[in-house]
C-alpha cells in the first residue's frame, strides 16, 4: 500500500469512528467531499545556511495561523494535513478553524475544534497525510477563515508552498489556538505549511482545479488581496450565478512541466495525481506550464542552491509529449482537461521559437477537451512577443492585477463548468 493509500485508509478509518461517536451526518448519510481551498507543496531546500528566501520560520512549540479563502460553501468541513517531504513525524497538537478577522485576529464565538479520530492530536510519519473528522463549521465561500496549529515541542517546518501571497502568522511559544486576540502572533510569513486542503459536504458540486507555475500560483500579484487569475476566475463563477464550483489553486512558482528542481518542487508529470487526481471533487482542470522548461535550461548555473537545476534543453515536441501524457492521466479519472497557451515572455527567438510552435500545437491539436487562449489575451498587438504594457507587473513575464484579471476573463466560463457537471 502507498503512503498516500495508507493515509487515506487512516483517514477513513478515522471519520468512521468520530461518525459513530459524535455523529455529523444522519447514520443514511454520507457526505460527498468537495475541495474548498487547496495548495500545493515543495520542500524547503535543507542546507547550513540557505539564502534568506528559503529560511523557515521556527514553529517548535507555538501556534502557526494559516488564511485561507474557500470557494464552495458547505455546513460540514475537513481538514487535510500533509507530511509530504518530511523525514520526520508531523506532530499537530491542537488544531483549530474559526473566521479570520483583522491580521492575525478571529471573530470570537466562531472558533471550532477539528480533531482526528476523536483525538486533539496527530502525529503523521513523513510522506503521510491525512483528513481531519467532519466538523460542523459552516463554511461560506469568499470568507476567510483562519487555521491555527499548536506544533510539537519538536517540530522543523520542512515543506511549504512558498508564494502565498498572503500574510500567514506564527505565535510566540505556547498552544494560542483559541485565542482570537492578535497579540500572541508577532511573526509573519508568507507561506503556506501542512494544511493542503479544506473540503466541504458538497453534494453535486465539484471543483475546478488550476495547475502550473508562478503565473497561476500568483506572482507579483497583490499580498492579501486574493488577485490571481484562478481567484479572479472564482469571482466570475460566483457572479454567473453559479454556486457549485470550486476554483482551487495548485500553482506553484518556478515549476515546470518536465523536471524536478531543489527550489520549485517536482515536476508537474510527477505531481498530477498527488496534488489533481487525489482532491476530493475535481471535475475539470486548467493547466498552464512549460515556460520555466523553455527559459531554465539558458539560466546560469549558480554555486550553492542552484533553484534552476537541472538546466535541461527542452524541445517543442518534449513538451507536447508532457502535455499528452497529463492528458492521459486526467482522461483516465474521467475528468475534462483545458490547455493554457503559455503567455508572452520577452523571450530571444530561439525559446520564443519554442513557445509559439507550443502555442499552436495547444490551439489546433484538439488533444485538449478545451483551450484558453491566455497569450491572446494578454499579448501586446504591436508586439505579440511581450505583454501589453498595462498587463505587466514589470518584469515582463509577470502579469499585474489587471493582467491576472484579463486572463480570468479569457476563460470560457460555460464550457469550463458544463464540463465539471459531466
């Protein structure tokens, strides 16, 4: 049995005892898990002295306070906790939701206790994760909730996802899990560490999951202010109308379609089934990877923590070969895949070369159940090669809130959720 298989049957195993004794459901029901919120990890690399980006903040006996913004509503919620990349036992001691307030700060009366096999506590062995016992929060979608850890006396944060682009919170030493003052929380960081995931009792919804690198996890975006595209494309969803899709995001930034990296996680062939496949409720996917595997490759290799290795040559024809092989992967679940052409980067002829020939592939090999054609909607019309000035954070790869925009724009919605209802 695999880690995953084993965590999985733990969780279940789980749910049915907390079921048995503090019952959720009616004993004739079962929920129908839904992803709400989710993210993507990579490990941290483990080094002396790592540069400043990659220094973790010390959690060994204080409580860590995530924000996270779910995108379906439901009465009944879990909690998914990840020890992937750990070498070592995750110890949760006390775990806590409520709604999130100002900064750091709860709204009192909303806190609500998730346990796990009736337990406070859990200790997950490296590689393991697990889902928490149902609890009766009432989750609304757009609202943000606050997730606060009390950790093991022992505890080494080892794995995160590194651009959150939102302000996340650790407590001076000591279990702070219910107080909903903002006092206790001096330190700040911007990352995302063991929860991965928040489902809700969905019953026919389902979720709409955006994969790929920084451009969907986000980069350049504003902090706190949830302006990504996949953000920005819930918020359409919301206002079509529609209140059974989910929109998560599962971008992670630097990641590329072919190769693994010490900074940027695995390779997104390698990460599909963990952090697509495995998510309770997707129906559909939106994938938008590759320009980190074009433009690697030219980087300098750099002494020390080298982020961009290994600097492998790719070729229009390997990424495809990628593509079809994540194609397959989705189609084999049953769900509906959309290809994302990859967006102008100012790239010299010989990668931009590789981009376009990519591009058309995307738009015209039908290999894909739909295309979103995000370069044209971000493209500079006098020069197709880069973005258009107002869409640019500044460092001509990166879109700006107004670019993160236009991209959930360029999305079509009806195609997009008539395919997540198949």
């Amino acid at each position: 049995m695999t880690t995953r298989s084993l965590a999985a049957a733990c969780g279940a195993a789980l749910s049915f005892l907390v079921i048995a004794s503090h019952p959720v459901f009616a004993a004739d029901t079962q929920p129908r898990w839904v992803t709400a919120w989710a993210t993507a990890l990579q490990p941290i690399p483990q080094m002396p002295n790592p540069p400043a980006l990659y220094r973790a903040p010390d959690v060994a006996g204080r409580t860590v306070r995530q924000i996270v913004y779910p995108t379906l509503s439901g009465d009944v919620a879990r909690i998914h906790i990840s020890n992937a990349y750990g070498k070592a036992a995750l110890a949760v001691d006390e775990l806590r939701i409520a709604r999130a307030g100002a900064g750091a700060a709860t709204k009192s009366g909303t806190e609500a206790r998730v346990t796990f096999g009736g337990k406070t506590a859990v200790s997950l062995p490296a590689g393991g994760e697990i889902d928490s016992d149902p609890v009766r929060v009432g989750i609304s979608a757009g609202t943000a909730y606050a997730i606060s850890s009390y950790m093991g006396r022992d505890q080494k944060m080892v794995a995160w996802h590194r651009v959150s682009s939102q302000v996340n919170y650790v407590s001076t030493p000591g279990d702070h899990v219910d107080d909903s003052s903002a006092e206790a929380y001096r330190q700040r960081f911007t990352q995302f560490a063991w929860v991965t995931g928040l489902q809700v009792d969905g019953g026919s919804s389902s979720t709409v999951a955006a994969i790929g690198d920084s451009i969907t996890d986000g980069m350049r975006s504003s902090l706190n202010q949830n302006r990504r595209w996949p953000d920005a494309f819930a918020r359409k969803v919301a206002q079509s109308g529609d209140r059974s899709a989910a929109v998560v995001n599962l971008g992670i930034s630097g990641n590329r379609l072919l190769s693994d990296s010490p900074c940027y996680g695995d390779a997104l062939l390698s990460r599909f089934g963990r952090d697509v496949l495995a998510q309770p409720g997707v129906k559909t996917v939106i994938l938008l990877i590759g320009i980190n595997d074009i433009n690697f490759a030219a980087m300098p290799v750099r002494a020390g923590l080298d982020c961009d290795a290994p600097h492998t040559q790719v070729t229009a024809d390997s990424l495809i070969a990628g593509y079809q092989r994540v194609i397959a992967a989705a189609h084999a679940r049953g769900l509906r895949i959309f290809g994302a052409t990859l967006t102008p980067a100012a790239l010299p002829s010989e990668r931009e070369a590789i981009r376009t020939q990519v591009n058309g592939w995307i738009r015209t090999a039908r290999a894909f159940d739909g295309v979103v054609d995000f370069d044209a909607a971000l493209r500079d019309a006098a020069e197709p090669t880069r973005l258009r000035p107002a869409f640019d954070s500044g460092d001509h790869i990166h879109p700006s809130d107004a670019g993160y925009a236009a991209m959930a724009d360029a999305i079509p919605l009806s195609a997009v959720l008539g395919a997540a209802k198949k």
